[in-house]
C-alpha cells in the first residue's frame, strides 16, 4: 500500500485535536472554534464590504458582511423563538440565493444543525430526509417546494416538524403541472391542507419574531454559540445510497473549520476576488465555496438561474467560478459549434489561433518558453481569437474549479489553451468536500490534484482510495453499522473509488461501487431505478442502468421468455424469442412502463433512452454472479457499442 501525506504550502503541523495549522491560521489568532465564530471573523473585520451580490426586480443589489450578520441573527433568534434548541436539525429546501445562506448561518447561530435537500428532489424524497433527520424546522423557498410537503398524505408524517418558513408567496413553474398551472400561489397550496396554514410563515415574519426575541432575550444567542464547540454537528448532508435509502453525512464544526483552513493555500482567493455561485448549496461542493469565501475573502455574486449564467457572467465579470462538469461540457460543445458555423476564411483564423493557444499551453505546462516567434504568434492569437472567448466569461477570470464528477482532460486542455485554468478537484460529502486540488502552480490534466494540506491518503491493495484528516465525516447519522463499514478502526474513510498517485497526483480510475455520477454531478442509484422498472411489469427480466460520467441514464433491458411467449400469443404476435424482443409492439408495451418509472424518478434519474436486448443476460454467458447479479463492468464492455450510441447522435436531454 502507498501512503501519502501532503503537507503543502502553509507548512501544517499535527495540533492536539489532529487539525492541521497552517502559518495563515496561526497569524489570525488560530483555527476557528467553530463555524460561527469562522463567520463573525469576517463579518466583524470586514463590516461594511460587500459580500453577497443578487439580482432583485432586474437590479442588481449588495449585501454587506454586516447585513448578512444582521439577517443571520434575525433568524437565529426566530428560530429560538419558535422552539428551535442547540443541536435540533432544520431542513433547507430552496434553490441557490442570498436567503439560503443567511439562514445557513442563521441555524448555526441559533445553535442548531443544518440538514440541506435538493431543490430537485421529489416529495417522497424530501419526506425521508425530513422524517431521519427528525427537523424541527423546514425552511422551503416557496410555494413549489412547500408543495411537495403537503402531497398525498405526506404533511401527516412529518410529525417532528413544527414550523415552515418560506422565501417567497408565489413560484413560477419550469413547465406547467398537472393542472396546467405556470404558477403556484401560496394559498393554492396551503388550502390543501387545513393543518398546513398555522404552521406556515414567512421569513420576513420569522426575522420580525428574532428581532423581538433579541430585545427580550439579550446574551442568549452569544451563549449558546460560545458553548457550541468542535466536535457539534454543523449540517447532515445525506447521500445517495446504491441500494438502501439515503445515509445523512454527520459533518462536525471542527470539519469545516479544518478544511477551511486546509484551503487556505489551495485556493488563492482574498477580498479583491468574486465568484460566481450557481451550485445547488445542497451539494457540498456548493457549500465549500461558500464557506471558503467566509474564511478567506471575497465576495459572492448569487447566479439568477442556470439558463441566465452566460449573461450573468459577462453582467459581474467574476474572478472565478466553480461548476460540474456538465457545465463546461456545454461551454465547450457550444464554442466549437460557433467556431465551425464561422466563413471558411474566419474559421481559417481560428484554427490557427486554437493551434497557438494549444502550442502556449503544452510550453506553460513543460514550464519552457514558447520562444521569440512563437511568443509574437501567441500575442497576435491572443489578440485576435483567444481573449474574444474569454470575454465571453466576463474577461476577469482567473480559475475556474471543477468537482462532483470526472472532467475529461480534453475540455481542460482546451479551456487552458484559450488561456482559462481549469482546477479539477475530487472530494465526497463525507470529506467535507476536496479532498484533492490541482493547484494554480502545481497542476496536471486528467488528475485531481494533490490532497490538501494535512490530509493522509493511503492506495490500498484493491486500488481504494483511503483518506483520514480532520475533514472526515463523523459518522452516518443513526446508521452505526454503514459508519463501520466506512470508517475502518484506524480511522481510515473508504471512498469507494479506484485511483492511483503519480508523482502526489490522484488519478481516479474506477468507481468500486455501483453508484452512477452523472457528468452534470448529481448521484444516482442505479440499482434503485432497476428494480423500479422490474417491479411494474413481468414481461421485464433484467436491467442495467448506464450513465457514469455521461449527460443522462440510459438502461439495457431484457425480457423474460416464460413470459413474453405467452403474452405475445395472446396478442397474435408470431415470432422466436429474440424475433419479439425487436417487435414494434413489444417495444411500445415496454415503452409504457419506462414513462411510468420515470414519473417517479428525478429528472436526473429518468431514462432517456434505452434498447432491449435481443437475449437474456445469463450466468453461462458471464452476464452474472452466481447469486444473479449483473456484473456491469462485463456488460458494459460487452455492450460498449450500443451504450456508446445512446450518446453518439446526441439528443436525450441533459440532467
């Protein structure tokens, strides 16, 4: 086994509590003792910069690092009001905006936990993790969201949940519901319900209870944060699991202070920088971002919806941005299709500056000097092509960051030849997000990275990749026996991918698991979706949902013979076996039970194309385990062909 420890700039040193010291920590008076205390830092030194950005009635508007403490504190004493004690759970279910993250903080003032859900996510999801995490409190952004907690019969069983605390009264719908509505009213929805309306109010309602609350209660919030100490829960953010339901990632106070403070010379960002924020803040990728802002400077621009993120970019020039992906995937498709629609004598020029570009960013990455003609020919590129793409994205970007998935080198190396930076970084929630950062310095394509500084990585003999440091996850919440199987007795977290280090780089080349990471970032239980689709209809034997790394899941599916040959019969269908799996109606009969599976999944979960197979997967044949498993490495090698093809003519739609 190879054993890595990276120390890194900031020289870290092992403290008392395992935390690692960087010389940036030590200088401003030590690690934070928790994350309320990472933020008043901030708040308190920098009170009146602006830290959040955000568009309202088309203007944009400015926070300061006061006011976002202002609001915080409102909510936090709202929260106290309502009953809300240190260490009870509050569940956040909102698209990305400057009220998520003054609530974010506003929970953790009051004393409480965290627990984010995916805006995304179905009801039947969202009353899981509300019900595990035991919330006292839910706080939706509007109408759409509140909506999925008064479904069926769902408001019943959230019996832990006292209060509802929305954003805004009315949402506007990406596509219209069942009822044909664009929008959705808050009075739609709570007259659902007759015990839904004394439980629900707004946040503006619930900051005029804080600042009540404070007046009468002076003190009380300071000490409840004083006693909050490392080893306090700061958020519960649940997993995908492969076959079972969501496990809750119990992240300590102690684990983001520590990777903050791991960050510090990762990421080279200080007051003059602002990132763009897009990212779901349930994932926690999003999170870091944030809270690295918290710790090290800067401010945040909050991004109006993905569809307006080029605008947004050019309308705030941001000096960073990180993203999935999936995102730069688009980026890159939509650049080159501009580029090949250009007159053949504009395409000519192009061509020539892309080879400049590529030429500059094979010599930056050797760390040789392209040379006097090739400087003057890189200028001129420059010049006339390359900082016309980079205006595209403001014309201030330093760096972007890259996480959630595995970002093909070739986007990489294409960005970095139009003179963008692309920093891939690898990370799990349940270590607190990166855990491996290429750096501005010190990068290499196709790899994540070195590991932050502090952290300890071992390869084992299967190829796992092993991590331990001070941003592991505590435990699994209330799920002891997934905690043992994660955390080894030495402490040691198994991430569940393949990897390998060359020369302190991370290449992850596998995934151990079954779990499918689309290249848009989100987590999907293949297993989940099969036995989804098996269960609505006999006709259906096997399934294998594909998707790694790609836009979408596509499946493979196969039919029993016991029961196709009679059906057909019935139905008048002559043919063999492998003859009626390729039957018109056989396919629209399976056609059916597909759109009915998806009506249950996410929209990142649905199967957007699929094929039957002309046999059965079988043990003879290699298909499966002795206990009947689809072995998807075979298959998918088996089938590359097909797979490849759901992709190969486009189409399918994006998650």
């Amino acid at each position: 086994m190879e054993i890595q420890t990276q120390t890194g700039a900031g020289k870290p040193v092992a403290s008392s509590n395992g935390a690692s010291k960087s010389a940036s920590s030590s200088a401003s008076g030590g690690m934070a003792k928790n994350a309320v205390d990472l933020f008043l830092r901030r708040s308190k030194s920098h009170a009146t910069t602006t830290a959040l950005r955000f568009k309202e009635g088309g203007v944009w508007r400015e926070l300061t690092w006061a006011d976002w403490e202002t609001a915080a504190r409102e909510i936090a004493a709202g929260l106290r009001a309502l009953g809300v004690k240190t260490g009870d759970r509050v569940c956040m279910l909102a698209n990305t905006r400057w009220e998520w993250l003054a609530c974010d903080v506003g929970i953790l003032m009051a004393g409480a936990v965290t627990v984010p859900i995916y805006q995304s996510n179905l009801a039947e999801q969202c009353q899981y993790i509300i019900n595990d995490s035991g919330a006292a409190a839910v706080i939706v952004e509007d109408p759409h969201q509140l909506d999925k907690l008064v479904s069926g019969d769902i408001w019943s069983t959230l019996t832990t949940v006292n209060k509802v605390i929305y954003f805004t009264e009315r949402a506007k719908l990406e596509r219209p519901d069942k009822h044909g509505r664009t929008e959705l009213s808050l009075e739609q929805v709570v007259s659902k319900t007759h015990v839904a309306a004394p439980k629900v109010s707004s946040l503006d309602s619930l900051r005029a209870e804080g600042k009540a609350w404070l007046a009468g209660n002076p003190g009380v919030l300071e000490k409840a944060w004083d006693e909050m100490g490392p080893d306090h829960i700061f958020t519960i953010v649940y997993t995908s699991g492969t076959t079972g339901p969501p496990k809750g990632a119990v992240l300590t106070h102690h684990a983001i202070t520590w990777e903050c403070d791991a960050l510090t010379t990762v990421l080279p960002i200080s007051d003059s920088d602002e990132q763009l924020l897009f990212l779901p803040m349930a994932h926690i990728f999003a999170k870091i971002l944030a809270w690295a802002t918290i710790a090290h400077g800067g401010r945040i621009a909050l991004a109006e919806s993905v569809p307006q993120l080029a605008a947004n970019l050019k309308e705030l020039r941001p000096t960073y941005m990180g993203a999935v992906p999936r995102v730069y995937e688009k980026v890159y498709g939509r650049v080159k299709q501009k580029f090949s629609e250009e007159a053949p004598r504009k395409k000519k020029l192009i061509d020539w500056a892309l080879a400049q570009g590529r030429a500059h960013s094979v010599a930056t990455q050797a760390g040789r000097s392209l040379g006097l003609i090739g400087g003057i020919k890189y200028a001129l590129a420059n010049k006339l092509v390359l900082s016309k793409v980079r205006e595209t994205f403001g014309g201030r970007i330093r760096f972007f960051v890259s996480g959630g998935a595995p970002l093909a080198a070739e986007i990489a190396e294409f960005f970095h030849s139009v003179g963008i930076l692309v920093l891939e970084g690898y990370g799990l929630t349940e270590t607190t997000a990166a855990s491996f950062v290429n750096r501005l310095d010190n990068y290499k394509f196709g790899t994540v990275g070195p590991a932050i500084p502090g952290l300890e990585v071992k390869i084992a003999t299967d190829g796992e990749v092993l991590i331990r440091g001070g941003s592991v996850l505590r435990e699994y919440y209330k799920k002891p026996e997934a905690t043992r199987e994660a955390i080894d007795p030495e402490g040691w977290f198994h991430t569940g991918d393949i990897g390998v280090l060359e020369n302190g780089m991370l290449r992850i080349t596998d995934r151990k698991k079954d779990i499918i990471v689309t290249a848009g970032g989100k987590n999907v239980a293949p297993q989940n979706i099969e036995n989804l689709l098996k269960t609505r209809t006999p006709l259906i034997s096997q399934v294998m949902v594909h998707g790694d790394k790609r836009p979408f899941c596509c499946a493979l599916v196969t039919l029993a013979e016991e029961n196709l040959l009679p059906w057909a019969k019935t139905r008048g269908l002559e043919g063999d076996y492998a003859a009626l799996t390729q039957h018109p109606a056989v396919k629209a009969e399976i056609d059916k039970f597909v759109a009915e599976a998806n009506k249950d999944l996410a929209q990142y979960e649905k199967i957007k194309k699929y094929e039957i197979l002309d046999r059965d997967l079988t043990q003879d044949a290699g298909d499966l385990t002795p206990t009947l498993k689809v072995k998807r490495k075979f298959v998918s090698e088996k089938y590359k062909a097909k797979l490849d093809a759901f992709y190969a003519s486009g189409g399918g739609g994006a998650d």
